[in-house]
C-alpha cells in the first residue's frame, strides 16, 4: 500500500499531534492539512504559521488536499463527521483510503463510508479508544472495513497501535461509543457529585467512602484530571456524546443516560466559554474547579 502524501482534515488538537507524527514516519514524503481555521480571517494566520512551522503544507481549501493524498485522515468534531465525508467525496482520487478517527455513531460510520465508497474511494472507521495527548499517534485503535487490514498492516509498520475488529462498518465505532458512555459518563457524575459535595462541605466524608469501595482509583487525582479535560473539551465530549446517544438509540433503546452526560458535558463547556474556569490554573486540584462552579451559582 502507497502511502506516501497524508491529509488530516481538522487542524486542530488531534489534527496536529498526528501530523506532526506522520511526517516524521518512513516513506512520507509530505503531509497537508484542511481546516476551516486556514480560511477564516480571526484565526487563519496563527494556525497557517503553526502548520508552517511544523512542517505542515495548509491547503488551500478541501479539493487542493485530497487531490493530492494516498490516506486521508478525518479528524473534526463528531457533529462534522458526515458533512466532511460529503465534501471529501467531491474530491477526492480514486483509490483513496478514507481513515476516519471521529467519534461518531455506527449509523453516522455508515453513512460516510458510502459517500467515500461512491466516489471511488476506501473508507476505513478508527475507534480511538483512550486520549490522544499521551500517547501521539501511537494512541490505541481499531479499524473496521473492507480495507481494514491493509490499512493496519501499513500503520503499525510506521509503529501506531492499530488492531482490525471486523470487516464491517460500524463495529469498530460501536465499541467507542460504548465505551464512551461509561468513561465520559464517570465525567459528569464526579463533576456533579464532587461540586455537590463541596458545596454541602461534606467531600471529607464522600471521597473516602469512594476510595474504600474502589481502591484502586485515585479518587482525588482522577477527580482533578476529570474537571480539567471536560473544561477544556467539553464541547468536543458533548458533541461525542450525543453520538453516544444516537447509537443507543440506533439499537432500539432510549439514550437517558447518554442524553444527560452530553447535557453536563455541554453545561461545563459553556460555563468554560463564558471564563467562569478562566481563573483555575493548570494542574489544579478538582476543588478549584468546583469552587469555581460555585462562585458563578451565587447571586
């Protein structure tokens, strides 16, 4: 498999750690990126001189990236997922390999492959299963699709942790959404339960009950690491989270819980755009950011 010209539509935090990652592989010759970000007057020349400086070629536009791409990369928010596909479509050159890494429902996966499948195109789905930060592009997938296989054999062959799971569309995706529930779930129920229990002043008695029913969570530190990332992603997870709620829904039952997780997850995003955690420094302990929370319910 030739993959010697890369494309990530999406420059943004994901975006950027991958191409960053690929250049450097074997046999890349050049890696090129499409944002809306390029375009726009406000932000063009900060993410255009950040591509630069990377070494990255920011395309002009949607068509200039995927006419000259082998394997394209689909990184945008969830709610993205299908428009891109539809767009990409329009461009893109026979025999294209379509990675798409959103976190989207098997029904919206669906949808997209058989956009990039018309157009001559090979769509093949990625569940990124844990955060991208830690690990670069090294982070944990599964792959589904027809050329699933092909596509893992290339990319552990560049050292990335890519496992095929089916051949089908769709199965890869239902394993994260899955998973999200559950993970993105935990989330909101320690931001709601922990700012609760400051605002009463009883987190002395609550966390130690946590930490002798699960020891083996740090249930201070995950705390801490459980505020910062929905305050700084939260509107990217409720985005991801209404995709979670779609596929339960896809699978005959009614998302209550998943509903309510992209609400809090929303709800913590927007308190985050109005700087209400503007104050709360990096590291901080969780009761930063509770406290935080708080000041803004006080009339």
């Amino acid at each position: 498999m030739k993959l010697e010209h890369i494309g990530l539509i999406g420059y943004g935090e994901v975006g950027k750690i991958f191409c960053a990652g690929l250049l450097k592989q074997l046999g890349v010759t050049g890696v090129g990126a499409w944002d809306l970000k390029f375009a726009q007057a406000e932000t063009q020349a900060t993410e255009r001189a950040h591509a630069a400086q990377a070494g990255i070629d920011a395309r002009s536009c949607m068509q200039a990236l995927c006419e000259d791409s082998e394997l394209i990369l689909s990184a945008v928010t969830a709610s993205a997922t299908l428009a891109v596909a539809q767009e990409a479509a329009a461009f893109l050159r026979p025999g294209t390999i379509f990675l798409d890494l959103n976190s989207a429902s098997p029904g919206t996966k669906q949808q997209a492959a058989t956009l990039i499948e018309a157009a001559g195109g090979h769509y093949v789905e990625a569940g990124v299963m844990t955060s991208v930060p830690p690990y670069g592009i090294r982070v944990p997938m599964l792959l589904g699709g027809v050329r699933a296989t092909a596509l893992a054999r290339a990319l552990t062959g560049w050292g990335m942790d890519a496992k095929v799971v089916s051949d089908r569309i769709g199965v890869a995706s239902a394993i994260k959404m899955c998973r999200s529930v559950m993970i993105k779930g935990l989330e909101a129920l320690v931001i709601e339960s922990y700012s609760t229990a400051r605002a009463y002043g009883v987190e002395d008695h609550v966390l130690p009950t946590l930490q002798e029913t699960f020891p083996g969570i740090d249930w201070s530190a995950e705390g801490a690491y459980f505020f910062s990332r929905v305050a700084q992603h939260g509107q990217r997870r409720a985005e991801e989270m209404r995709e979670s709620a779609h596929t339960v829904r896809e699978a005959g039952f009614q998302p209550f819980m998943a509903a309510a997780i992209a609400e809090k997850q929303q709800w913590v995003a927007d308190e985050a755009k109005a700087g209400v955690l503007a104050g709360v420094p990096k590291g901080a302990p969780w009761q930063a950011y509770a406290d935080a929370l708080l000041a803004a319910r006080k009339p």
